[in-house]
C-alpha cells in the first residue's frame, strides 16, 4: 500500500511537470498561471503545492527531470578514476547537441529556458534558481576540465576558470542560437564538429593558458 501510494505520488508528480512544460512554452513562464498547469494536468492547485513551493521550484524540477538522463557522463567526466575523462566530455557536449535537435521534451524545455523564462518580481526566486544552477554548471565544467588536465588530456598550465567559462559559453550560445534559428543549421549532423572544435580550442588555444 505505501509503495502504492509513493508511485501514485511520483504518477502526479510528472503529470504536473508535463503539464507545465506545455503550458510555459505555450504561454511563457510568467503569464502561465498555477490553476491553468492544474487544469492542463488534471488534478487541483492543492496537488501542486503539494509537490512544488511555487511555480520557480516547478521550472528548476521541469529543468533537472530533462536534464536527468545527461548526468552519468557529467559525473564521469567529473571521476578521478575515469582514464578518459575529455572523452566523457566530448560525448556529454554530443549528446546534449544532438537531444536538443531531436528530442521534443528537451527542444521545449530548452525553449522556456532560454525564450520564456521572465524574470518578473513575481518570479524572484526563478532568477536565484538559476543563478545557482549556472554556478554549480560552471564548477562542474571547470571540475571535468580539471580532471582532463590531470589526466594529460589538456595543457597543464590550462587556466580553468577562464577555459570553463568559454565552454559554458559555447554550449548556451550554440543552444540559444539553434533554438532560435533553427534553419540556420543541422544541429543533429553537426553536434560531433560543434563539441570537437570547442575541444581543439581549449587544447590550442595560447589565450587560455595562465599568464
């Protein structure tokens, strides 16, 4: 019976979440009401907030549900104990490409992230969220960049803030970009290329070295 209850619990849980990508890529974040996600997915505001302290917490559980499947090779990339951790890497930057072009949940969620995420007053919470998901992408980055450099895979003398900021900055800007103009380019064809010229420049590169 608990266990019942749980996977009931879990079922209205991503009934909500589905709902609410429907309707923030419908509507935007901020003019999507909680009664209209409530509406969309069957079940009361009650529901929500059961699960969900405000509509700010429903987009960071909406971004991390997508983003799930993405995390064995961020964490790999991130492993002491992984030989080939630029590898890991270079698949992580393929694979997010590549489920943006083909993949409808993370092209929407994607979409609302970058398109149709006001930060209002109303939302305040919504801009901590991801100022604290952006820091925590940015660590991981410079971690996984780090562990590569040990690894010999990067120039020793690699400045790793730097070097991880620029990386950040080439997977938000080529994700903004295709979502925006996606005729513009074959992601799917070309997600290969994008993540191996990012990698030739953090190799290359005399920029990103320390001074």
């Amino acid at each position: 019976m608990v266990r019942r209850t749980k996977e009931e619990a879990q079922e209205t849980r991503n009934q909500i979440l589905s709902a609410a990508e429907l309707c923030f890529y419908s509507k935007g974040i901020s003019r999507t009401s909680l009664a209209e996600i409530a509406t969309a997915a069957g079940v009361t505001r009650g529901a929500i907030y059961w699960h969900f302290e405000d509509k700010s917490e429903l987009v960071g559980a909406l971004f991390e549900r997508v983003n799930l499947p993405l995390q064995p090779l961020s964490e790999a990339s991130r492993n002491p104990n992984e030989p080939d951790p630029l590898g890991r890497m270079r698949e992580l930057l393929v694979t997010v490409f590549r489920r943006a072009a083909t993949d409808p949940e993370a092209r929407r969620v994607g979409e609302i992230l970058f398109h149709k995420c006001e930060y209002t007053e109303d939302l305040g919470n919504l801009r901590q969220w991801m100022q604290g998901f952006r820091r925590e992408y940015s660590q991981d980055i410079e971690k996984g960049l780090g562990n590569a450099v040990a690894k010999g895979q990067l120039p020793e003398d690699l400045d790793l803030i730097v070097a991880g900021s620029c990386l950040h900055a080439f997977i938000t800007g080529v994700l903004d970009q295709w979502l925006l103009l996606p005729d513009m380019m074959d992601l799917d064809a070309k997600a290969e290329t994008l993540a191996d010229s990012i990698l030739d420049m953090l190799r290359l590169s005399p920029a990103l070295r320390k001074g």
